[in-house]
C-alpha cells in the first residue's frame, strides 16, 4: 500500500528502521552534548556566547532543543532566549548569575534532563505579575459591568464572574497567594476616564 511516496513495509523492516533510528539518535545526542560542552568552555574563555547560539538554532525544535538552554542555565551564566534570536552572559551582579560548572555540564548531559521540567519556566515572580495583571483586569470589568457598561471582547462567553473563577483557579493552582489590588483606586481611574468625578 503506497500513500504519496511511502510503502508499507513489514514489521520487521520497520523495527529494522526504528533501531537505526535509536543508534543514530543516541550517538547524536552524545555529539551534541560534546559540542555544548564545547560552547561553554569557549563562553567561558572567551564571554563569546554566540557558539551557544548558534548549536541551539541548529538543532530541530522540541523539547531536547529547549533541554539545552535548561541545561545552559543549570551550568553556566550562558543565556540564549527561547527562539534564539538573542544571547549572552549575565553578569556577577544579576540574582539569576550561575557560575561556569563545567566539570557538572559534563557529568549531566542535557540529553539527561526531566522532560517534564522543559517548556514551561516562568518564575513564581513572573507569575504573580500576570496573575496580578488579570485580577485588575477582572475587577476592572466587574466595576464596568456594575456601571452598566458592557465590556466588548469577541468571545461571548466571557464574564466577570468567570473571569475572576479563572484568575482564583489559576492562583490555586500556583499555590500563590496575591493580593488583589485596590479595588478603589481601580474604580477612581476607571471614572476618570469615564469622565466622572473620582
């Protein structure tokens, strides 16, 4: 059975192909690492971090590609932003700086990285901005809404109420506690640009 230019081979044949597959994987992955490792030392000779850089943009993305810039900020002050568009060194004074590890970035390869643990790396600080953000947000709405002003949005399913749910189920989740801000200052901004008296 053939669909736009492949045919169904036996069983055996396949798994033939997914052992090719595994061997060639792993010895890339060493390879990989090899170079990494590499990128780090001149990094850290040179405060050259474009290497990096350029070994994350040459990898396929996915989880193993993001793995890399965990694995950067687990061993070295080495950052490449996540589409790689930008890289450097954090300087002695950053609270985020980590010193070079080499020794370490090599006894753990990035390869060796918890999956689970790339994707998602916002900080519990950047998180409580957003979560802040979006209950001002809610209360801003809710205050419209009590003014009877409608609040447009292109979905028709949104609510204050449901707004709010979200935000305290988002917060629950975090295990954050944030305080809601000042309900009256938010109302006062909202009625000076209403044009009302504050």
């Amino acid at each position: 059975m053939e669909k736009k230019g492949f045919i169904m081979r036996n069983r055996t044949e396949i798994l033939k192909s997914i052992k090719s597959i595994s061997t060639r994987s792993a010895k890339l992955q060493r390879d990989i690492h090899a170079v990494a490792v590499e990128c780090l030392q001149h990094a850290e000779a040179h405060g050259d971090a474009t290497l990096m850089q350029s070994l994350y943009l040459a990898l396929p993305t996915g989880q193993r590609r993001e793995a890399i810039l965990v694995w950067c900020e687990k061993y070295s002050p080495v950052r490449v932003t996540q589409k790689g568009e930008k890289c450097g060194l954090l300087k002695k004074t950053s609270p985020k700086y980590v010193p070079f590890d080499i020794e370490s970035a090599i006894a753990n390869p990035y390869y060796a990285i918890d999956e689970r643990s790339v994707g998602f790396k916002a900080s519990p600080l950047d998180m409580e901005k957003v979560l802040r953000k979006a209950w001002a947000k809610a209360i801003e709405v809710e205050i419209l809404t009590e003014r009877g002003i409608d609040y447009e949005t292109s979905d028709d399913s949104y609510s204050p109420q449901a707004e709010i749910a979200r935000v305290q189920t988002t917060a629950s989740l975090l295990s954050l506690v944030i305080e809601s801000p000042d309900r009256d200052k938010i109302a006062a901004a909202i009625d000076k640009k209403l044009g009302k008296a504050a």
